[in-house]
C-alpha cells in the first residue's frame, strides 16, 4: 500500500513540476499575435481550404493583416466574408467574381472507349501507371476514379458514370480538386459563364469519334453559326468569348455532338 501511494505521490510531484516548466516556457517563447490579424480569422469561413493561394486561415489572415493580400480572397467565405475582412481593415471591399470547378468532358461509361479493364485501387494516378496515359482511349478524358471528390472539402465533386460532375451550388472554387487532379482537366471558370463545352480533346475528327460518342469532332459548325462571333476554334476546340456570349443557346442547338451545354442546367 505504501509502495502505491508513494508512486502516486512521485507522478503528482513530476506532473506539477512538467507543469510548471510548460507554463513558464509559454511565457518565454510566447509569440504575441496583431490584434487585427486575429480579427481578420474570425471573420474567415474556417475551411483551410487553401483557394485563397496561402496555407490556411492563418496564412491568409496574416497576410491581409500585414497589408499583402486583398480583402477578398476568401472563396469559400464569399462577398460577406470580403466585406467583413475589409472593414476590419478599414479599406473598401473589392469586386470578387465567385469561380467553379467544371471538368470538360461528357466521356461517361458505355461512350468513352475503354483503354484496358482496370481493376486496381479506386485512385487516378494508380490508373494512369498502366500506359502511362489513362484508363480510356481518349488521353484527354476524366479518368473517373475520384481524386477530385476525394479532396474536395466541401462534397461538391462526384463520380456519376465515370466522369467527375460538380454541384455548383456546393462548390465555392477553392481549387482542391483541381489540385487533384493527376491529368489538369479539372478547372475553374466564373460562375457567369453559363455555356460551356463539355470535351478537353485537341484529337481530330476521325480520332476523336473512334474514342468517344460524345466528344467535338471540331466541325466548326458552333464558330460558323455563332450569331455573336463568340466561339473560336482553338486547337481543335471551341473556345466560347464570356464577353461575347449572349447565351442564346443557338450552339448548344446546333452542336452535333451535343457536348455544348448550359452549366446552369
């Protein structure tokens, strides 16, 4: 018995004295911290999602307090979040237009040809080792083993028929998923452009119909027909103007393959 109050008696001892030690060194290698820097955090969203460019909250704040990174950077916090962050700073808040993921390519399951029959883990880069390409005929394809979903921090990425989709009421544009991904084909766009193009291919017409159903054989037809002169042809793609584009919804009609899409549908 006394052998056990004695241990307890020893560790009470070391546990006071540790804790002693802690306290003091606290108070000796304490950083002090700019009052404005721990404001700017709280009016933060919290996600350290990193779409701001720096590592986390934290990172950001400091920079905003120090006066080297806008008020308005704070993707998954929006516009009230800005306006937040710049009063704190007593500067006025800057126009922010809110991006989104978008992964261009309509190569789901049954219309993109399968490279080989893959049976390893449920992970893009693992795919990719076999070939060195991907895990479709199409090189320029979405593989569809998730990385993107994965990372994303928000839920708004999913594999739906083997092709990444976005919720875009989910997505705030903090970029992780584009991160992700192992091929680029992940990006971003302003959440105004509303018509988009559904392929990544820069293949030619006869390629690009041996490997998928659905990707742009570059007939030109949206270019030509474009009322706007809005769409261009780039490496073998169109490339739709934002500032042009009325969204009238005339090359989404025309388009024979049907990969020109409202994103907002």
């Amino acid at each position: 018995m006394k052998t056990i109050l004695l241990s307890v008696l020893v560790l009470g001892v070391l546990g006071g004295v540790f804790g002693a030690i802690l306290a003091f060194a606290s108070k000796i290698f304490h950083v002090e911290v700019d009052p404005k820097q721990e404001a700017v955090r709280a009016c933060l969203a919290g996600a350290n999602c990193g779409g701001c460019g720096y590592p986390g909250c934290d990172g950001y704040a400091a920079a905003v307090a120090a006066g080297e990174a806008p008020t308005n950077r704070c993707v998954a916090g929006g516009a009230e979040c800005a306006a937040a962050v710049a009063e704190v700073m007593g500067v006025a808040a800057g126009e922010a237009e809110k991006m989104v993921a978008f992964v261009p390519c309509s190569g789901t399951i049954g219309h993109a040809v399968p490279r080989f029959n893959y049976k390893g883990p449920e992970d893009c880069r693992a795919a990719m080792l076999f070939g060195g390409k991907s895990n479709k005929m199409c090189t320029f394809a979405c593989i569809g083993l998730g990385n993107c979903a994965k990372a994303c921090p928000f839920g708004a990425m999913h594999v739906v028929d083997g092709v990444a989709k976005v919720d875009r009421d989910k997505c705030v544009g903090c970029g992780a998923c584009v991160e992700a991904c192992p091929k680029s084909i992940v990006k971003l766009i302003p959440a105004s452009q509303r018509v988009i193009v559904g392929c990544a291919s820069k293949a030619k017409g006869k390629e690009v119909m041996q490997n998928c159903d659905f990707g742009c054989i570059s007939c030109t037809k949206c270019a030509r027909e474009c009322p706007e002169g809005a769409i261009t042809m780039v490496d073998n793609l169109p490339v739709v103007d934002v500032s042009k584009c009325t969204k009238c919804g005339h090359c989404i009609e025309t388009c024979p393959r049907k990969i020109i899409k409202d994103f907002g549908v």
